[in-house]
C-alpha cells in the first residue's frame, strides 16, 4: 500500500496498486489520465499548467503500455 509519510518530503513511499495511467491528448495538449485497472473507470485527470504544452504524471502510478501497430507486409 502507497504511504504519504513523513509529511514535509513531498515522496510516497511504495506504487499505489490497482491504478494505472496513460498519456492523453487534452485540445492540443498532452496529458495523463487515471485509470481503475479492475473495473477500467477513468479516475482523474492531469491537465498541463498555464502556458505549458505537457501535464507532469501522477506519483507513483505505473505507466500502461502502448498499444503498438503491426505492420501490413506489402503484396509484390
């Protein structure tokens, strides 16, 4: 389980479990989004700040994978 302790150092200690996040499109900008990993329900959101083109990640939040596109072979 993820702890916040000791208050004043701005770090968590262990992975918040059972969440996951992936990087969005928000008008234009890039940023992260929340995610249940049991029932797949989006969480939150975090937009970039004022004037920024990219929102920071959550802490502690493990990335999910992008999905990759397999190429078509061409015909000769």
């Amino acid at each position: 389980m993820a702890v916040n302790k000791p208050t004043g150092d701005n770090a968590r200690k262990g992975a918040v479990k059972k969440r996951s996040q992936t990087k969005t499109t928000l008008g234009g900008a890039s940023a992260f989004t929340k995610r249940d990993k049991a029932s797949g329900e989006f969480m939150g959101v975090k937009k970039p700040a004022k004037g920024k083109k990219a929102a920071k990640k959550f802490k502690g939040v493990r990335l999910e994978k992008k999905a990759t596109k397999k190429k078509k072979a061409k015909k000769s």
